[in-house]
C-alpha cells in the first residue's frame, strides 16, 4: 500500500495473489531469494499519456489514456484496452498484474499488459468515437508491436474501436502485422474470438460441475452484464442445457424466469451492440420479465452464477446470498468481480468457485492463437478454434486441480490458489533463467 498509494484495486489484486504464494514459497528459496513476486508486482513500464479530441460540436476535449507493460517473460505483452469513464491507473495496473498470470495459465507465450482512457464512449457517435481511437492510437503505436505488445478489446473496446485503431495504426506504420487482436475476419480476425471469453467461462464452469459428476442441463443461471462476455456466456449455457434468467447492466438487471433463448439472446446483442441501447428495454420486448434498476441480480435464487460485468460488482453480502440461496458454482467471466470478502464467503462454502483469471482466459486464448495465424498469414476453421479453445480450458482445469488441492479437505479444489500458483511457477521460472533484469 505504501508502494502505491491511492491504488486500491492494484494493491487488492496483489494482495489476493501473495497469500496463496508465499504458501508455495515456504520451502523454494530461490524464489524468495529472487525477489520474483514483488518484482512480478512492479510493472516494467507505466505509459501515460494525454489523448486530445475534438467532438461533433466543434469542442476540445482532453482524456488520459494508459498502456501498463507489466511482464514479458514468456511473451509479448499482451491485455485489452478499455474505454470507460472509472478507468483509472490503478485499475489498469491491476489488470495488467492479473493479466500475466491468465496468460501464462492459457500455455501461449503471452506477457501480461493493460490499457485505456476515461474516455466514455456512451452516447457518442461514431465519428467521434473514431476521432477518439484515431488520437488515442497517434500516441499508442510507438509503444506497441506485433512482437513487443498486442492490445485488444475489453469494456467499451469492441469491433468497431478496433477497426479504427488498427486502420489508424497501418496508416501511421506503413505496415500491417498483427498488433491488435479481435479485428474483423476481412482483415485478420480470428473466427470464434468475439466468442471465445464467455464461451470459455462457460466450458470452464462445465469442468468443475463435472468434478461433482453434474453437467449443465436444467441448471438455472445467473448473469450479470450485457456486454461481449455475458451475452456469449448466455448463448453457450443455453446451448448446453442451462436456463439463463439474468442479464445487466450499469443501470440495473433484468429478471427473465421463463429463461431465455437464442432468439431473446440474439435480440440483446442486438440492443447493445448495433442500437446501443439499455438492457432495461428487454422487459418492453419479452412478456413475463421485469427490470430491477439499480440493483445487481444476486438474489435471484439459481444453480450457478457467472458474474460477466464488471470488477467488484459480486461483494461479501452478495456471495452469503448465492450461498444462501443454493448456488453451487461460481464462473466469473470478469476480471475480479468478487470482492475479497466474497471470494472468502465462496471458499469457506467451499463451493466450485473459479476466479476470472482462469475461468475468462479463453478471450486471451483466441486472441493468442489470432496472433499465430497472423504471424503464418493463414485462417484456421472455426471447428479448429472451437476444438482448440475447449482444449485450452481443459488445460486450465487441470493445471488448477494440479496446484488447488487443500490439505486436510479431500476432494476439494481452491480454483484460486490453483489458478495463482500455475501462473506464477510459469513466469517466475522463465524470470529466474533471465538474471537480475
Ligand atoms: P462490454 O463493454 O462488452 O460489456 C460490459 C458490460 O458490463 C455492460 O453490460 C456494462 O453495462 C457492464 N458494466 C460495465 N461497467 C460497469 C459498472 N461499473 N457497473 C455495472 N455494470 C457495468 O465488456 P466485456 O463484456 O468485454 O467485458 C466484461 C468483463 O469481462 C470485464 O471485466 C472485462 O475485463 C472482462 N473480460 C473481457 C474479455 C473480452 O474478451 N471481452 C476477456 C477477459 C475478460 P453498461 O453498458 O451500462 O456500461
């Protein structure tokens, strides 16, 4: 804390992950000795910088915007960029840290890194939003690089800022190589990408029922969010069987008990994606449902939760309401939407509970496997991608059981714990072959 003053949810991320490794430290001295956590918790480079725009009317506007470069032992930075007006360094230095880990977790040899702006991209129009991307990418490109850092989407970031970013990046270069991921499949996406993070949660949430013998099908979800994660969560448990009766936004969620169906979920994606539009409008569309405003739907009764928002949307009240309640497993599909109170409620439950680090690398996932195909210059087919994805989450389940287990609680997985140690051992083994740098 001393460290990093005024940086709460850096300093809570690090927190999270130092308990569960000093206990793997205890009898590895060369860690110790090394110095490797706090050095893994010292980005290697904090870029600020100030993004100028003017905006339909003809004003100046002035935003900040940020890429922390945190770790690259096993790879090129990489992490999303995020537009949204919370946006603050201390966020992107906490995902940026949780990052490095969720790369090393997927196998790909991805670093870990994190960007964006204040910029609010609600309610502005595409021009200006193009503008925006245009001056935030003027700034952005001599940092980054096909082989020294690759950006992609996050809240706010979608398709469309990403088309103007690289478009602003190939003109600025002179070159097209693959520094962004999540582009369009004209010009070097990768199919199943826009999937690939909610679709992963959702396989990962399939792993751990499995290991209580259980699947999907008949299981009442919860959701939270209506972005690109928690729309594809939605379609992925709806298609293995699960009932979806949530989805939210910042403005509250809306609670649907007939469940919702492909169609319902297309229709969203629609609302958010093309229209722009409030998640509060699907009660005007589906009979039966009904808007909750400024309210998180977790105390909604059901089987399984995947919180796909935003951080710290789940808290300690909220986590003894699920248990309360029944729910048996937890997928976050966001970068730390349970708060520590929460994340203490889960495990002493000891219900199936996988942090974002493991359960949401599927989006990072793709976006490696984009790189490959970009560096080869060729398009793999989607029955590829999606063998290639569910493999990956298989690996991540079972690196997590390799280093979860508890003493003295047979049978049970601190996904956590598992999660941290795998990814550290990874990038921590790569520092110590590197010296002191
Ligand atoms: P989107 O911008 O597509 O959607 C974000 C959703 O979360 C919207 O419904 C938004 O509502 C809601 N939301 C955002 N901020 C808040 C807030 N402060 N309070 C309440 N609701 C909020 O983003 P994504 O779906 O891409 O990202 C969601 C989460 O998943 C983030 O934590 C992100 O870091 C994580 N993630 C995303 C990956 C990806 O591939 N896209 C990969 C791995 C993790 P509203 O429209 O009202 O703002």
């Amino acid at each position: 804390e001393r460290r990093n003053p005024g940086q709460p949810e850096f300093v809570q991320a690090v927190h999270e992950v130092a308990q569960d490794i000093f206990e793997f430290m205890a009898d590895k001295p060369l860690y110790h000795e090394a110095q490797i956590l706090r050095r893994i918790a010292e980005p290697d480079r904090v870029i600020s910088f100030r993004v100028c725009w003017q905006d339909d009317q003809g004003n100046i506007r002035v935003q900040r915007g940020w890429r922390v470069q945190n770790n690259n032992s096993i790879g090129p930075y990489k992490g999303g960029i995020r537009f949204h007006p919370s946006v603050t360094e201390s966020i992107l230095k906490f995902l940026a840290f949780e990052q490095t880990f969720k790369n090393a977790l997927t196998g790909l040899p991805m670093g870990g890194g994190k960007g964006g702006s204040n910029f609010n991209p609600k309610g502005k129009s595409n021009n200006e939003v193009m503008r925006f991307c245009q001056s935030f990418m003027t700034e952005l490109y001599r940092h980054i690089g096909a082989d020294i850092d690759v950006p992609a989407g996050d809240i706010g970031v979608g398709g469309r800022e990403i088309g103007y970013m690289f478009g602003q990046y190939k003109r600025l270069t002179n070159e097209f190589t693959g520094v962004l991921t999540g582009k369009g499949l004209e010009y070097g996406g990768s199919l199943i990408r826009t999937e690939a993070t909610g679709y992963g949660a959702t396989y990962f949430l399939a792993n751990m029922l499995k290991t209580k013998g259980q699947d999907l099908v008949g299981k009442v979800a919860v959701i939270s969010g209506s972005g690109n994660v928690a729309t594809h969560a939605a379609e992925k448990v709806t298609m293995l069987g699960g009932k979806v009766v949530t989805l939210s936004d910042s403005a509250g969620f809306v609670h649907d008990p007939a469940g919702m169906t492909q169609e319902k979920i297309d229709w969203v994606k629609q609302l958010k994606n093309v229209r722009r539009g409030r998640i509060s409008e699907y009660v005007d569309q589906f009979a039966g449902s009904t808007f909750h405003a400024g309210k998180t739907p977790w105390g909604v009764t059901c089987d399984v939760a995947l919180p796909c928002a935003t951080q710290n949307e789940l808290l300690g009240e909220d986590a003894r309401t699920l248990v309360a309640n029944g729910c048996m497993a937890v997928s976050e599909g966001a970068n730390m939407p349970t708060d520590l109170e929460g994340v203490h409620v889960f495990k002493e439950a000891r219900i199936l509970y996988a942090p974002g680090k493991a359960a949401n690398a599927g989006g990072v996932a793709v976006s490696g496997l984009e790189m490959s195909q970009n560096s080869a210059r060729i398009s793999w087919k989607e029955a590829e991608l999606q063998a290639l994805l569910q493999g990956i989450m298989d690996d991540i389940h079972r690196r997590c059981e390799e280093y979860g287990g508890v003493a003295g609680a047979p049978g049970y997985i601190d996904y956590v714990k598992g999660a941290n140690i795998a990814g550290f051992k990874k990038v921590a083994d790569a520092m110590l072959a590197y010296g002191v740098v």
